[in-house]
C-alpha cells in the first residue's frame, strides 16, 4: 500500500519537487456506512464522486504526456534518420569525388547499391555541378542554367 502523505498543500507549483509518496490517481475515499446521517451520506459520496473525478483526470493527463512523450520521441528519430541520411550523402559525394567507384563506395559505406547511385546522380545545384570550371565559363554557364 502507498504511503499517503499531503505535503503536496504546502508546496508552490514549481517552487519544489512532488511528493514521491503523493498519487494522484489513487485517493483515498470514505467509506459510507448506515450509521451516517443522509446529509454526512450526501456529503461523503460527493466527495467519492469528486476524487473518481480527480483520478479519471489525472489518468488523462498522463496519457496525454505520454503521447507528447512518443511525438517527440518519433520526431526526434525521425531527425536523427534524416541527419544520418545527410552525412551518407555527404559521405558518398565526396568518396564519388575522388574517384571511387560505386561497388568501391558501397564496399566502404555498407550502403545499397541503389542508395549510393540515387546519392550521386541526384539533383544537385546547377552550380556544384561546375564547381573546378574557372571562372569566366563559370559566369556565361550562371546566364544560360540560372545560378
């Protein structure tokens, strides 16, 4: 059984840690026997009433931290894939640039096959394409493609 305590009164939101021993969604509630006036049984099972009210609440609150919880979870895998999807890329492109071939490259990388090729014949700027060009092709290429 849980330790109750209501140490929880005293503290300002914010200001202090929780009680450990406080849960909010198991309270106590009255046990309601024949020996209560009408008026003690009313007030007893209003009060049951609003602690079933509290735990249900509380419950809610806490799937609902958990589903924010799994989001940010999912968004921040979803990052990290992206983030490892860039620097393969990256790691590709410049393996490319010196040379490699594309079963070299994959012997390296680990990667597919089909990875590596849609890494290097991608849609890159217009402008890398032409990067060693000198300058003067570099600036009649920029009129004609736009960069």
């Amino acid at each position: 059984m849980a330790i109750y305590c209501n140490c929880h009164l005293t503290r300002l939101a914010g200001k202090d840690a929780r009680c450990p021993h406080f849960d909010m969604t198991d309270l106590q509630r009255v046990t309601i026997t024949d020996s209560m006036t009408d008026k003690e049984k009313a007030l007893f099972q209003s009060y049951n009433d609003n602690c079933e009210a509290v735990e249900d609440l509380w419950i809610e609150l806490d799937l609902q931290a958990m589903d924010q919880m799994e989001q940010a979870e999912k968004k921040l895998r979803k990052r990290n894939m992206k983030q490892k999807r860039d620097d393969d890329r990256e790691g590709v492109l410049q393996l490319h640039k010196q040379g490699f071939t594309l079963a070299e490259i994959a012997s390296i990388t680990k990667l597919e096959h089909k990875a590596i090729y849609d890494y290097i014949h991608s849609k890159t700027k217009k402008s890398d394409l032409f990067e060693e060009c000198p300058e003067e092709i570099l600036k009649d290429l920029g009129e004609v493609f736009d960069f």
